[in-house]
C-alpha cells in the first residue's frame, strides 16, 4: 500500500523564525491534532512591541512554545500588546486569555467570534478546588464536550483514555477549552494598525461563522487563518447559525480574488504561498466535487440521514462529528437551492432526500 504524501499542514513544528515579509515573522507553535502537527503564530514589530496572530493551543506544552519563540525573536511576554485570533478554534486562541493575564494584551477578534461553551456554566462546573472525585472530574469534563448537533445525533466526547492521558501529562482542564473574551472587535472593512502599517479586516465566514482575515495592501500579504490553506481544504462549519454556510464560504473564497496586489498568503498553517486566488478556485472545486458526489448519491439513497450520506461522502477512516458536520453543511446548502428536501426520523435525525438534477 503506497503511503499518502504528507501535507504541507501536517508537518511538525520547528523552532525556526523567518520574516516572511516587512516587520512580520513567522514561528510554529506544536499541535497534536488529527491532520495538523503545528500552527503558525505570526509575531508582528512595531514601535508598541509586538502582536502575534493566533497564539496556539490552549496548555502549558504550547505556552512554554510560544514563550519560547518569542524569546527566539528578541521579545518577551511582557512585549505583547496584541493577540489577533483568526476564529474560534481552540488551536487558535490558546494562548490569548493568559497574554491578557500577564502582559495586558488586547484580544482582537471579529465581531462575530462567539464561544462554544457557555463561559459561566463552564467555569463555575469546572472549579478546580470544589473537591470533587476523580469520576465527577471525568464526567464534567466529557459533559462539557457534549452537544447534540443539528442533524439530531449527540456529539461524541474525548474517550476516557484520552482525557485522563491528557490531565495526566499537562494537567489538562475542560476550562482550557473555554474561547477568550475579546477586548477589541473588528467588522468586515476596517482599519487594523499593526506592523507600522493598516491592514483590512475581511470577514470570511464559512470554515467558522466568524472567521477573520486580515490583508495588506502596502506589502500584498494576508492572513488568511484557517480560510485558505496551501494543501488541504478546510473543514466548512455545519454546526452554525448561518442558514448556508457553504454558500458564505464560497463567497468568501472568491473575494480572495478580488484582492488587488495581493502577493503572500501567510495561512494558520503549512507554509507561506503565493496566489491566493488560484488557490481559492481550487478549494471552490472540491466542494463542487462533493456538491454532485452527493447528487449522485441521493439517487441511490432516497430520503436518508446525513450519516448515510456522510459515508458516501467520506472514506470509513475519516467517519466522525466532523464529517457529518460537513455533509450537514453541504445537504443544507442543495436545499437552499432548491435540489433537496429535509424532513426527519421519529427519532428525530434529519434526513434529505435530492432532486435527480441540479
């Protein structure tokens, strides 16, 4: 069996720190996560300091990183005036409640960033001190990951093998998971002063409803998150208030070619790259693949769960919360446009049965 070439995005993160273009730097913070091996936390100079976008995972294993190369760059925590957090997931804004805690960093984030968890709820069932046993811990914290989703099925929590070989190496907390509390928020269009110089906010809803670029036109370089990477396509976020959020993605996929003298894509991860337009067709094309995979796959199927089709849609390795989640994405939108229909079991899982032709 020939082994898959690894993706860019999956690469291990080094302690290199290179400038990829004027006064911002990009270093690799690690994260252990299906697909990924690292996520890129740019470090942006200016008279203030620093900012840095995206500062990793949440725990002490990515702090001691980020400390790290920092440090590498000439910079201490203390110098970090500003945490800019692409979207809401937590491999993306880790760091950013402890830099407020220590440095008095601001938090910058799109207007629309939201968390996942109740912040309340979440704190006051996770008091580190409230002497509860080690199987209330447990329960507490698989509880914190349990959601019933919108295609009716309950999401799935971490293993208890998991969890406990997480708290046993780093502690590990429920609350890590808990988003930051942004102290300053951007709409789509306005000014962002970093690096000496104004970048535009973009609002790029699709892979998370609140996801933010940020471009450049002095230099043409943009920080495109998790919205377009060099080699895989991202994840699109069926679990969302949009009523299409694959309709939003490829609306949002297509201003990245509308962005005149855009030159460098410095992605959430993977490598830096060029041409981000080309880059954004192919991303639209994938998804057009997966448009018609499921067109066909409902003349077969007839009315069905989007689990059923999510095993169409997906290889058995990669069968989960989060390929359900993008076939839901992919179902809602053939019903917006009109090529499909969506009812429900007794049981309440959704279904949707296709129209025969787009």
């Amino acid at each position: 069996m020939t082994k898959r070439p690894r993706k860019q995005e999956q690469e291990e993160a080094t302690t290199e720190i290179t400038e990829v273009v004027p006064g911002v730097l990009r270093s690799m913070l690690p994260v252990n996560l299906p697909g990924l091996g690292h996520v890129n936390c740019y470090i942006l100079e200016d008279e203030r300091g620093v900012a840095v976008v995206d500062p990793g995972l949440p725990g002490p294993e990515s702090w001691e990183a980020l400390v790290h190369r920092l440090g590498l760059a000439g910079y201490r925590v203390a110098d970090v005036h500003t945490a800019i957090i692409t979207h809401s997931h937590f491999d993306h804004f880790g760091g950013a409640e402890r830099l407020r805690e220590e440095s008095g960093a601001d938090i910058l984030t799109h207007q629309s960033f939201r968390p996942i968890w109740d912040r309340r709820e979440t704190e006051e069932s996770h008091d580190p001190e409230d002497n509860a046993s080690e199987e209330e811990i447990l329960e507490r914290i698989e509880e914190s990951f349990r959601q019933t989703t919108p295609w009716g099925t309950q999401r799935k929590p971490p293993g208890r093998e998991q969890i406990q070989r997480f708290r046993a190496r780093d502690n590990f907390h429920a609350r890590w998971f808990q988003t930051p509390r942004p102290t300053v928020t951007v709409v789509d269009s306005d000014i962002v002063p970093l690096a000496r110089r104004e970048w535009v906010a973009l609002h790029t809803p699709g892979h998370t409803g609140d996801h933010l670029c940020l471009f450049d036109p002095e230099h043409g370089a943009v920080f495109s998150g998790d919205h377009v990477l060099p080699t895989i396509t991202p994840h699109i976020a069926g679990r969302s208030d949009s009523q299409d959020s694959l309709a939003e993605f490829f609306a949002s996929l297509q201003r990245m070619k509308t962005l005149q003298g855009a030159t460098v894509a410095l992605p959430a991860h993977g490598h830096p790259f060029s041409d981000i337009g080309t880059r954004a067709d192919h991303i639209c094309d994938h998804h057009y693949e997966r448009l018609d995979v499921l067109r066909q796959a409902g003349q077969t199927l007839g009315r069905a769960t989007v689990e059923e089709y999510m095993r169409v849609l997906f290889s058995e390795r990669a069968w989960g919360d989060m390929a359900a989640s993008e076939t839901f994405a992919h179902l809602v939108h053939l019903k917006v446009i009109g090529q499909a229909t969506q009812g429900a079991t007794p049981e309440g899982l959704v279904t949707f049965e296709l129209s025969e032709s787009p």
